[in-house]
C-alpha cells in the first residue's frame, strides 16, 4: 500500500498517477462548508474508515468494516449523536447507510467534522459510488463502481482527500 494522496478537484480526482472522473457536491467546492449547503468542502481530509456492504461484496481491506440494516449515520446537528455512525430503532434525523440502491455499498468515511462534530459545521462528507457519471452528491465525493473499488484496494487509511478549489 501507498501513503499516497487522492487529489480532487471539480474536474476530477487523482490518486497514484491515475486520473479518475468523479463527482462533488451541487453547491461545488466551498472554502466555508456549512450544513445543507451541498458543497464539497476545501481542505486536507484523511481517510478514516471504510464501510461496505458483506451481502454485496467482499472486504476490499482487512481495515473495512461491514454495515448491516440497522446501521444509520445522525445527520440532525441538535442529536448528541450528530455525524456518527449509529443503530435502529433510532428517532433523530439519519441516513441509511445499507440502501436499497448501491450508493453505499462501499463508503470512505473522512475525518471532515469527524469524531468531533460541530454542529451547523456539516455531516459526513464520503467518498462513494456515483448515481450516474459526474451526477453531483449532497458534498460527497462519489467515483463509478470500478473506480472506487481499484482505490479502494490501494488506500491506506490515514492517507488524505485533499480537495483543490
């Protein structure tokens, strides 16, 4: 494995000599990230965490760990539990992480208001799969299937997302 960086930018990423074609926020690359805003936010971001779906894949690094139908992520930044990974039942905001669809088969999870969340400042921004080519995220970044899957086996964690203006 590399210690090497994804680098992003509004017209693409790159990562270990590779260009890649991805999709960022509808509010684009914002300098000042706020909740709801839908941008991808400017900085250095590591890399903390991988999720992925067992029933739909195999653990692209022994590092990744499997998400099931009672796992949510707290998006409500009056909850105690904001931008945390939490469990059903639970009655605050939240977004499923097991869908129905394939957006989070495979998630990165990034350190961007993460573990310690303020709040207002913005939840999660993952890197995952794409809806469609260059569709945009709610401030995610999201590559095709293929893509994130050969970063995937290459990342180490720690390593940076760092987003360009």
């Amino acid at each position: 494995m590399s210690q090497t960086n994804l680098v992003v930018t509004r017209w693409g990423a790159r990562f270990m000599g590779r260009d890649f074609r991805c999709s960022i926020g509808k509010g684009g690359i914002s300098r000042h990230k706020r909740e709801g805003d839908g941008a991808t936010p400017v900085g250095s971001h590591r890399i903390v965490g991988m999720l992925y779906r067992p029933d739909r894949l195999q653990p692209p690094v022994p590092w990744a760990k499997p998400i099931g139908p009672m796992d949510l992520w707290s998006d409500d930044p009056a909850d105690p539990s904001y931008n945390q990974m939490v469990r059903e039942p639970y009655s605050a905001s939240h977004e499923r992480l097991h869908r129905a669809d394939p957006l989070y088969d495979l998630v990165f999870l990034t350190d961007w208001n993460y573990p310690v969340s303020v709040p207002g400042k913005g939840s999660a921004i993952f890197i995952h799969r794409w809806r469609k080519p260059r569709h945009p995220t709610e401030g995610c970044v999201a590559f095709s299937a293929e893509n994130l899957l050969w970063i995937a086996q290459r990342i180490d964690f720690g390593c940076r997302m760092i987003v360009k203006p």
